[in-house]
C-alpha cells in the first residue's frame, strides 16, 4: 500500500493511545463502541468523508439493524479463514485509499492484587493480527488493561512492536484504561 495509508494507520494508532478511557469500561464491547467513535473521528477527519459515506467504509458489530446489515455485508471482505476457522475483525475498514485496516480489541481484565489476563490476552491476540495480516494491508491491535502495566529492565516490547510493524504492518498498542 501507500506511503498514506502507513501514514494513516500510525496517525490512528497515535489517537488510540492518546484516547481519554473511562474506568467505567469494563468489557471488550463497551471498549469497542468507545474506540469506534475515535476511529470514526478520525476517518472523518482525515478524509474527508462525510456522514452518509462513512457506513460503507467502517464497520463495526453495530447497535441499529441496519449498522448490524453493514456489518454482516463485510464479512466476506474482513473474514481470514485459517484452518477452517473464520477469524473476524471487532472493527474493520475498507476504503480505496487505505485498501484494508483490521482491528483487534482486547480488555485485559485485573485478577487480585497483582495479576491479570493481560499474558494470554496479549498472546491471542498477537496470534489473530498475524492471522489478519495475511489478508489485510494493515492491523491494529489495541489491548488495553485493567490492571497496572509494569515493564521490567528486560523488557522486550518495544522490540516486539517494530518487528510486528516492520514484518507484518502490525501497530500494537498496550495500555491501560487510564492515560
């Protein structure tokens, strides 16, 4: 894809960082409707598209009948089936200029004092963006966590980052509620 297209997906990726969430959140769906009206904002915002046009390139599980028909009309264009499993975006968007961005969402939830869901959840979802990678021009997996995230001196995930970036236009994104 374009040099745009990188140049919009680090731009959103820089908003889904920066985005003011609520400790009221406290599933993957309310992060999710919360999340599409940045990504929403920013489409609009970046390019130009008004109201009316935006249904047809962001999709999203939706709340109305016919933002639901929206989304189940993009499953044959977002769907990665691997292994007989069909792998699907929690939000998706699909506009000539981009070509194809794949959302991944996940609400690392706290367990106790000091732990939380955040190694598996990281893990699965790493999986299911290099999954998408292998049908879409680019992913964003945003994972944001409950609890504190604490990196050791031996921390690896900058490196993680550029490599997810670097060989499979990955833009992972770890963060908590609160920014």
């Amino acid at each position: 894809m374009s040099d745009f297209s990188g140049e919009f997906v680090t731009g959103l990726a820089e908003q889904l960082k920066k985005q003011a969430l609520s400790p009221s959140i406290k599933t993957e769906v309310a992060l999710e409707k919360v999340v599409y009206k940045t990504v929403r904002k920013y489409i609009i915002g970046t390019l130009d598209i008004d109201d009316q046009k935006i249904d047809q390139i962001l999709f999203t599980h939706g709340n109305t009948k016919q933002e639901k028909k929206y989304w189940t009309d993009s499953k044959p264009d977002q769907n990665v089936i691997v292994f007989g499993c069909s792998n699907t975006s929690d939000i998706f968007i699909k506009e000539p200029r981009l070509g194809t961005i794949y959302i991944e969402l996940k609400y690392s939830k706290r367990r106790g004092i000091k732990a939380s869901t955040l190694p598996g959840d990281l893990q699965r979802s790493i999986g299911q963006s290099v999954i998408a990678s292998i049908r879409h021009d680019y992913v964003i997996c945003l994972i944001v966590c409950e609890a504190e995230i604490k990196l050791g001196k031996n921390d690896y995930s900058e490196k993680l980052r550029k490599r997810l970036w670097r060989d499979h236009k990955i833009a992972l994104i770890v963060r908590n509620l609160i920014k």
